[in-house]
C-alpha cells in the first residue's frame, strides 16, 4: 500500500508537458481582410474571387474563407499573400464600387 500510495503522490506532482498548437504554425502565413461591403450592395464571394485571382501573383490557391455579412465582408488570403493583396485592393474596385478594406482585427 504505501509504494502505491508514494508512486501516486509523485505522479500528482507532475506536471503535464504542454504541446505546441499545431494550427499556430498553419496560421501564421494566413492574413484576414475586412470590405466594408456585402450583400446590401449586391456583392457575392465570385466577385471576390475574380478580382482577387487578376491581381499580380495571387491565385484562386491564394484565396481562403470569404465570409459575406449584410454590410460588411471577411476574405482570408494564404500564403503570407495578404499585404500584396491589401495594397493592391486599396484602389481596385469590386463590381465597380471601392470598398474600403482594412486588415481585420481578428
């Protein structure tokens, strides 16, 4: 009894090894933008895409999750892509409007 008692007090006295998060490595090359435009000013995720796919070096591959709200969207560019693409969407329209797009805070 009291070598078992000993052994489960020393195990109680561990503590457990903490692992890596393994989608902290997969995120870090993942950048989300904000649009100030959605499904009230009549733009799908396609738009996105088309407009996102003509830019310099992005591809359909590039492109993540688009989220599409009612006034405001989310696009999440791969790769370590995303300050290319926020710079180059500062002064491109999407379906003929200029949306306002900033990195989004989360």
């Amino acid at each position: 009894m009291a070598i078992g008692k000993a052994a489960f007090e020393e195990k109680m006295n561990l503590r457990p090894t903490i692992k890596k998060d393994k989608g902290e490595q997969l995120n870090k090359k993942i950048m989300k933008l904000y649009f100030n435009g959605g499904k009230k000013k009549k733009i799908r995720a396609i738009d996105f895409v088309g407009t996102l796919a003509k830019i310099e070096g992005i591809t359909a591959e590039d492109i993540g999750i688009i989220t599409i709200q009612d006034n405001i969207s989310y696009v999440d560019i791969l790769n370590g892509k995303g300050p290319l693409v926020l710079k180059a969407m500062k002064n491109t329209t999407i379906k003929g409007k200029l949306l306002k797009v900033h990195k989004a805070s989360k």
